[in-house]
C-alpha cells in the first residue's frame, strides 16, 4: 500500500448509528453471516441452494447446520449424526435467538474439546443467574427474569435441555437440545447466553421492548469491516493450526497385517 493509499484510508466514510443492546438475550435475531463466515473460513462446506434456507456441513460430514427463514416458526436447525459413542444429537433454535449466542454453540463445533468436564451451569452461576429446581424441572434465571435454561425431564418422554428468552414486540426465542448433546456444546451454549457483554445492532433493527436496555454509538463501515474481518481471520488462523498438527503426526511406516516383501500402492 502507498503512502498516499494510507492518507486516504478510510476518507469520505461517514459514521452510522448503531447500538449496543443488552441483555444480549433479547437482542433480535442480527447478521446470519456472523455464524455463517465463520464456520466457511472454519473449513466447512457451504451446501446452500440459491434462493433456499443456509445450510452449512462440517469437513467430516458429521454435523449439518441450517437456518430457514421460509418455514414456521423458523430458525436454525442444528443436527449431529452418531459417531463411535456419540449419539445422534439435535438442537433447534428459534430465528430470533440472537447470532452471537448462536455462535456460542456453533463456533464450539469447530475447536478441540477442553481436557477438562464439561459445566452446563457454571457459566450461568458466576453471572448471578438463579438456579435450582423449579417445576420438577432444574432451572437456571436471569437475574431480571428475561431468559432460563431448563433441563427438562417428564417421566414417559425422553430429557431435553431447553432455553427460552421472554421479550415483548417479537423478539422472544425458544432453543431446545436434545439430552444426547454434547454437554461442552450446551456449556457453550450456557457461556454465550449469559454473557453480560452486550451484542451490536445496526439502527431500525433494535427491538421495540421496555426490557432492553440501549447505548447509541457511531461507527465507521471499516471499523465494522474490520471487526468481522478479525474473527474471520481467528477462524482462518486455528483452522491451519489445526491442520498443520495433524500431518505433522508421524506415521508408522509398517502395518502389522502387511504382507512380508509386499508393497501397497495408495491412490
């Protein structure tokens, strides 16, 4: 780049109004593209047909995530298939969950699981959120009352986690899990849902609610640019090291069931 490029960076931008919006959990749905770019710079395949719903595949094909908007009630549709000990898994989410709790969960899918046991509702309790039995069902509140994770059990059906935000003009959401979930994923899940970090929306897409609350901010296109970019580039970053790991692997060089004084040929 130039001098002269890096004088006129960014000349002739004016700032737009956004707000920051919280709690998150009320927030609106938001920009698909914060899920969906992140698991492409991830590696995964982007299986969406023109004019239909999103729909994303993890590299191994083991994991399908999809938001369709043409369909009631709607929203994202996340599906596991069963691998080795690992049930088959789902999980719904309505299509006002905002994107960020969404990637909460969906960003999980693409990095390594943590050595250590999974936590559902530790995230929750060191953000003041209320838990305990309620209704035969363990519960976890928001401190005002606007959101809840619930493991639900009635005897006769099978277990399932369930989540639900309570807001007013549409912006309310329900998720459910399937108890065969992986737990990490739902503790992802339980992190980003109770996050006190509010989330960012552009001006005309703020919830008309009494129970959100808004601080107006102005912002430039390229530091928003910017912005996606970096957790684009995050996503670019991991996705290589993870790669690079794996074939730096050694691999044995004799298999126990080759033939003596035979060689294979690998197409």
């Amino acid at each position: 780049m130039s001098k002269q490029q890096r004088q006129n960076w960014g000349a002739g931008e004016q700032a737009q109004q956004h707000y920051l919006v919280e709690p998150r959990a009320l927030a609106g749905g938001g920009d698909l593209r914060h899920v969906s770019e992140f698991l492409r710079a991830s590696g995964w395949r982007d299986k969406s047909k023109t004019g239909g719903p999103l729909v994303m595949e993890s590299p191994q094909r083991a994991i399908r995530i999809s938001y369709d908007p043409y369909v009631l009630p709607g929203g994202w549709t996340i599906h596991g298939r069963a691998s080795g000990q690992q049930e088959e898994w789902w999980a719904v989410l309505g299509r006002q969950t905002p994107v960020e709790i969404v990637a909460g969960l969906t960003d999980a899918l693409t990095a390594p699981r943590s050595a250590h046991a999974p936590n559902v509702w530790a995230p929750l309790q060191e953000q003041d959120w209320q838990t305990g039995p309620a209704g035969g069902h363990y519960t976890a509140t928001s401190p005002d009352g606007s959101a809840r994770l619930q493991y639900h059990e009635v005897p006769g059906s099978q277990p399932m986690w369930r989540a639900q935000a309570k807001g007013g003009q549409g912006n309310g959401w329900s998720a459910q899990f399937t108890a065969t979930t992986p737990m990490h994923l739902v503790q992802a899940f339980s992190t980003a849902l109770s996050s006190p970090e509010p989330v960012m929306r552009p001006l005309g897409r703020v919830p008309q609610s009494t129970q959100i609350r808004t601080t107006s901010v102005s912002v430039l296109p390229s530091q928003l640019s910017a912005w996606q970019q970096s957790r684009i580039a995050a996503a670019r970053a991991a996705t290589w090291a993870r790669n690079t790991a794996r074939g730096n692997r050694p691999r044995t060089t004799a298999r126990p069931h080759a033939h003596a004084g035979g060689t294979r040929t690998r197409r």
